[in-house]
C-alpha cells in the first residue's frame, strides 16, 4: 500500500489512532482520539476554454521516428522538452485578503485539438504525444489555499482492502467558488 494522503489516515486509524467514534464502529481498540482524515483539503481546479492555435507543433510518424534516435542518442532536443506546460503563474486577486499569499495557481495545458474534442475529460489526464508537440492550449486556474474541508473514513464494506472513503469538501466554504471563478 502507498502511503498517500488518503492511506495514511486509513493506516492510523486501523493502528488506534483516530477519531474515536470511527474506530469504534469497527471494533478498533482507541489509542489515541484524534482527529485523523478530518481535514482533507485538495486543490481543486476549472478546465475551461480552449484554444486552438495557428500553427501546429505535431509531429507525422516519419519525424517522430527521427526525434526518438536523436533523443536516444543525445537526450536532448525536441523530446526533452516539455513545451507549454511548464507556464505558470501564481495570483493572488483584489478581494482575497491573504496578505501577499498567492492564492491562485494559473498553469497552461497544452495537447492536440482532437484530444481536446473527443474526450475532454481524459485530455488532461493522458496526452497522446509528448507534451513538446500540441496544436491547442488552455488556461487552468488551480485554487492554492482552498478554505472549504473534506474528511476520509473507513470503507463500511470492507474496512481493511476496499479503499477509504474520501469526501474532498470541494466549494464547501461558498468562498473558494467566488475565488475560482
């Protein structure tokens, strides 16, 4: 099992650490009552407009097979480049009053169109190529310091394999929505 910051909470509470009631339910033998998974907080972004621009940096079959010699020879070149998607930008805004603290992360996504069109869900996730070659590119704000909490418990149907529930909290506090958008 990973340790991450949905499994760890899962690890401690099956260990007796955790809010009490939880272990409890579960015949858990309390060490210590604390409020383990209780303040799960996730940075929670808005994919919105996408652009399509003039040129295209895709790449035919024939060049690709090119660019992949070269960087197997040199590691250098067009596929050690991660092209648009390492702009980023932190903001803070007017009515955030945070003093100084950025709370807003803007990054660029870049990918091809057709990714874009047929599955925009996943366009983000899985780029097709690598990400030096795209012919669209989009803004994604990212909320840094999200006010709004979530919390994780222990999966009822089977506590010990099945993965823990996560309640991530998103636009619980009604402010993080007015910040994002």
């Amino acid at each position: 099992m990973i340790l991450s910051s949905v499994n760890l909470p899962k690890i401690l509470m099956f260990s007796g650490i955790g809010p009490r009631e939880e272990l409890e339910k579960y015949g858990i033998h309390v060490i210590s009552n604390l409020s383990v998974g209780r303040n799960v907080q996730n940075h929670v972004g808005m994919y919105g407009l996408v652009t399509a621009i003039n040129f295209s940096s895709t790449s035919e079959n024939i060049c690709m097979e090119k660019y992949i010699s070269s960087y197997e020879k040199t590691h250098s070149g067009t596929l050690s480049a991660i092209g648009i998607s390492s702009v980023s930008v932190f903001l803070q805004i007017t009515f955030q009053h945070e003093n100084g603290v950025p709370v807003i992360q803007a990054f660029s996504f870049a990918a091809s169109h057709k990714d874009f069109l047929n599955n925009p869900d996943e366009s983000f996730d899985a780029a097709v190529e690598p990400l030096s070659f795209y012919d669209a590119t989009s803004i994604v704000p990212v909320l840094v310091l999200p006010k709004g909490r979530g919390f994780i418990l222990l999966n009822e149907t089977d506590p010990i394999r099945a993965p823990s529930l996560t309640y991530p909290g998103y636009f619980s506090n009604s402010n993080d929505l007015d910040v994002l958008v």
